[in-house]
C-alpha cells in the first residue's frame, strides 16, 4: 500500500535475486538459440541488420525518449488516481520481480533482454511474420493475466514501437539499444522505490 505522507510502495517480498538472475539468464538464452535456430532454418542472414550507420543513435535517442515519456504518463495516470493499473503493477509485479536486484543485475539484465529479445522478435519474427504479428506476439508474451490486461496492451504498444524503428531506420541494434536503455531506466526506478518502502 501506499503511505498517505510519501510514494513509498510497500508490496510482497521480492523473488531472490539470484532465482531471478536464473530465470531471467535462462529464458533470453532460450530466446537467442530459438532465432539462431529459426534464422538458420529460414535462411534468414542478419548481419546486414547488425551493421551500425553513424545514425542508427538518433533513432535509438528518439526510441528510448518516446518510451520513457510514455511510461512516465502510465505513472502520472497512476499516481493521479485516474487509471489504478500502472500502480498495481508496479506494487503487485514489478517490485517482487525485480526489487532485489543489485546494480550490476540491472545492468546484465537490460543488456540481455534487450539483445535476446530483439534478435527474436524483430530480426527474425518481423522479418519473417511482418511487423503486426511481431508485435503481437510480444505483447502476448509479457502479458501477466487479465487482471493485469493494461500490461499486456502496454507491452503490444513497445513492440510496435520497436518494430517500427527497426523498419524505418533498417538497424537491429537501434530496436536492441532502445529495449535495453528502456528496461535499464525502468528496473532503476522500481530499484529506487523497493529500497523507498517502508519495512
């Protein structure tokens, strides 16, 4: 709950860290074999894609500034009363996630999942289902429960976010910067309110 004197969140015990790290390792792992696997059985080659154009950093300035305004107008809505999900999940998913994390955890973290992740769904599904199905599936696949069914819409909206960039700027490691810089911002925030709450 919420202290009525602050916005220290107090909400259940965070998962270990180091179950966390485990499961957090093994499925980016999983998901970077899965596209190496599909891009070799498609004959999809994506070193194109990795190439890096002295622009690709105005894209991922732009990526990483649209997504963090846009998470910060979720907060606002929260905090204002005026739409009760983003607090809940930051009370109920996001500070037991990741509220146990270190510094260097955040870090490994947002590297991973923002590589992992991206080779997945943009390099080798958007390249292969298109953009909407990409989007979709990412949505799909970070969305927690109905309860939580805002996640899920927030989450479809990133994946289109990200999938556009890649489409307009033709550079994987734009979409792969954005995710990483964008889930380095977020998990610093819930850090920063896990070590706010009251014991």
């Amino acid at each position: 709950m919420e202290e009525e004197s602050g916005t220290a969140l107090q909400g259940p015990e965070p998962i270990p860290r180091e179950t966390l790290l485990r499961l957090g390792g093994g499925l980016e792992l999983g998901l970077l074999m899965g596209a190496a696997f599909w891009a070799w059985r498609a004959s999809l080659d994506l070193r194109e894609a990795l190439a890096f154009p002295s622009t690709a950093w105005r894209w991922v300035a732009l990526g990483w500034s649209v997504a963090v305004v846009g998470n910060g107008l979720l907060l606002a809505l929260g905090a204002l009363g005026l739409w009760e999900q983003p607090r809940r999940w930051l009370q109920e998913l996001f500070l037991p996630l990741f509220g146990s994390l270190r510094g260097g955890d955040i870090l490994l973290l947002s590297a991973t999942s923002g590589f992992c992740e991206e080779v997945f769904f943009r390099g080798v599904m958007q390249a292969l289902w298109g953009w909407g199905w990409a989007s979709v599936v990412f949505g799909l696949l970070h969305f927690p429960g109905a309860r939580f069914w805002g996640l899920g819409a927030w989450a479809t909206a990133m994946g289109a976010w990200l999938g556009w960039l890649y489409q307009v700027s033709g550079c994987l490691w734009v979409p792969i910067l954005t995710h990483g810089l964008y889930n380095l911002t977020a998990m610093a925030y819930i850090r920063r309110q896990f070590l706010r709450r009251p014991l």
